[in-house]
C-alpha cells in the first residue's frame, strides 16, 4: 500500500480508502467485517462513511467492524448535514445540527473521537463562519481531530479559510468530491488550485462513476444492479456519450490485460496530488480488484495516458 499526506497535515491516509455507501443497503455486519479486516490487512488504513448511509447503520456497522482493529492505526471519517430527524432543526449544517450530528455519529461508532468529519454538502442558509466556528469547537473539546468540507465550491473553501485565519479557528483540511475519467472538470479547474493555495488535501470518490466505468453498463442494463436501486442513476448509467469512451477505454484496457475498473482507478493514482481514492465493494472479490490497481500504476506509460485523453476528452471549460 502507498500512503500520502493529506495536504498540509501529518495525516497519512492508504491511497485507496474503503467507503461504505452500501453497508446497511446492500450488505450487512458479516460482510461488512470481512471487506474491512480484508482492507485492513492489505494496508487500508481510511474508512470513509456517513450518518445519512443507511440511515445511520453503515456508522453503526463500521464502527462494530474495526472494533478490534487498532484505533491508533486507523483512520474514520463520517458526514454531518442529511436529514436525520424531522422538523427544521434535523439537518443542514447549523451549529446545532453540526454539534447533535457529531454526538449521534460517535454513539454509532461507538468511538470517542473522529478522525476526520467532513460536512457533506452546502447548505445555502448558513453563514460559513458559523460551520467554522462550530466545527473549531469540536476540535478544541477533542471529538474531532481533523475537519473537512464534501461537494463545496472553491470560494467557499476560500472563504471559510480566511474566517478561520482571522480568528484563529482550525479550518478545513480536506476536500472530498467525486473525481473519475469522466468527471473532471471541478477537482482539476477549481479544486485543485485552491489546495495549491490553502494546503487542504484532496480525496476522491466515485472512481467508477457509479459502476460505469467498469464496463458492466455496456451492453445493456444487469439485473440488480444500482441501476434498479437507485432511479437517480439511470440519466449517468445511459449517457450514450459515456458510453461510447467507455467502450473504447474497455477495448485499451484489454490491450494492457487489466480490467477496465483497475484502469479506472490506476488513472486516478496517476494524480500525485490527489490524497486517496475511496472506492467502493460489495464484495471481497470487487475490493480485491480495486486494490489490485496499485500493482498496474507502471502500466500507464506516458503513451498509454496521452491514449486515454483521446478517448475521454481533456477537461473543458476550465477556468483560467
């Protein structure tokens, strides 16, 4: 396994992390602990989750399946800003909300620390100060070590450095947002450079583009797959446009003898900057794929990557 620091911290994290977005959907506690401890001993050391997967079960799984892990030798991240209660008052990133969530997800782990806990989204009516300020707290009380944002803009990343500068706050040290072959445009236009400048980290996820970039939605729609349980999906999974590089990038993964989903990844370890990739198994067998992408890094030559920028296409509309 290779470990980088995540941004300006001392933190080093497994350059491929574990998320856990089907864990209390689609597997439960004996697969769950079998995909973890089989990370964990091939050198995974970031476990990525939040309190909205599974309404809360994938924390309570996770948590239950790095119990005799060494906490010191891990790290857990989880997200706060999902509806998890009725009423006004039950999501979002309000100090209220932020301060409830963070106690909910550490009863869930079963921890008395996280290791990183990101904000999940925007939310529009909350002034950035009041997430800084109340996310510095939970640091200084020791609950959270490191703190992050999750799909926020540049600008506000900006923004809530400066407020955390002046009144010397602890700031965000990561952002985390969906980076792959076919989703580029935001992490290598807008996000890359505003790390350059604050020293946050970059983790990814979405390598796959939901399962797209496996090849499996190529010649049609499989049974039981995301496709049938999530109908948000299926405008990404048909895209004819993605499609089509898809399938060409199969037929140059089949000329280097690697999955098309280790070529995927692979791609994305390419990027030096990029901190950890968090990927996706439901099964051992999909993680060992995933993780198997690391042996095939020198497989990706400079001929090879100029090869699959023909295909997707260099990122558009970039700002200058």
């Amino acid at each position: 396994m290779e470990y980088r620091r995540m941004g300006a911290t001392g933190l080093q994290l497994s350059a491929l992390g574990l998320g856990s977005w089907f864990f209390g959907e689609q597997i439960f506690e004996d697969e769950v602990r079998e995909l973890v401890h089989s990370a964990f001993d091939q050198g995974v050391n970031f476990f990525d989750t939040a309190d909205k997967y599974g309404n809360g079960e994938a924390e309570r799984l996770i948590g239950k399946a790095v119990k005799k892990l060494p906490r010191e030798s891990i790290v857990i991240a989880t997200k706060v800003w999902a509806p998890m209660a009725p009423g006004p008052t039950g999501g979002g990133l309000s100090r209220k909300h932020i301060l409830e969530g963070c106690v909910a997800s550490l009863k869930r782990l079963d921890m008395d620390h996280l290791d990183i806990f990101f904000c999940h989204s925007i939310d529009p009516h909350v002034s950035i100060q009041e997430i800084v300020r109340a996310m510095d707290d939970l640091v200084r009380q020791g609950k959270v070590v490191y703190w992050g944002t999750s799909n926020w803009t540049a600008e506000m990343i900006r923004e809530a450095h400066r407020i955390a500068r002046q009144g010397a706050f602890y700031g965000p040290c990561v952002e985390q947002s969906e980076y792959s072959l076919l989703v580029r445009q935001n992490m290598e236009g807008n996000l890359q450079p505003v790390a350059d400048e604050t020293g946050i980290g970059l983790v990814s996820y979405g390598p796959l583009r939901s399962g797209l970039l496996s090849g499996k939605y190529n010649q049609g729609i499989p049974a039981g797959t995301r496709y049938h349980l999530r109908d948000w999906l299926k405008p990404v999974l048909t895209d004819e446009g993605d499609l089509a590089k898809v399938r060409e990038l199969e037929v140059l993964a089949a000329k280097l003898g690697i999955p098309l989903a280790q070529l995927s990844i692979t791609w994305l370890l390419k990027r030096p900057w990029l901190a950890s990739v968090i990927t996706s198994a439901s099964k051992t067998s999909q993680l060992q794929e995933n993780l198997g992408a690391l042996e095939k890094i020198k497989k990706l030559t400079p001929e090879i990557l100029e090869r699959v920028e023909t295909i997707v296409g260099k990122a558009t509309s970039l700002p200058q």
